[in-house]
C-alpha cells in the first residue's frame, strides 16, 4: 500500500468515525427529547388527575347537600298533606 492509498483509507476513516458519532448524537438527542415530552405529558395527566379528585369531591358535597334540602322539602310537603 504505497503513501495516497493510505491517506484516502485514513480520510474514509475518520470520515466513517464522524458520520457515526453525528449519528449516535442525533438518536441520543432525540430520546433525550422524547423522555422530557413524556414526563411533561405524565405531569399534565397527574394534575387532570388531581382535578379531577377535587372536582368529584365537590361534586359529593353538593349532592349531599342537595338531598338534605330535598329531605326537608319532602318533609314540609307530608306535613302540609
């Protein structure tokens, strides 16, 4: 192997080397991206979650309280009959 065929395989080389770490890179990057956007769906979902929970709570509450006035309502009405 004479001196240019040696530096053409050396270019290839470190052409082959370059190429293969952008491309590492680039995959790494973008499962890097992928798990932040993950985690910042999961995130918003807990708090819909949360939300929700409260939500539901109130909403027993204010049945609750709607079937207590309905009580007395119906009490009222057998006393007047």
């Amino acid at each position: 192997m004479n001196m240019g065929q040696a530096g053409m395989l050396f270019a290839f080389g470190f052409l082959l080397l370059v190429t293969a770490i952008i491309v590492v890179s680039i995959i790494t990057l973008a499962g890097a991206s992928k798990a932040k956007a993950s985690a910042a769906r999961e995130a918003n979902y807990r708090e819909l979650a949360e939300k929700a929970t409260l939500d539901a709570a109130e909403i027993k509450s204010s049945l609750i309280e709607i079937k207590s006035r309905l009580a007395s309502v119906e009490q009222v009405l057998k006393t007047i009959d």
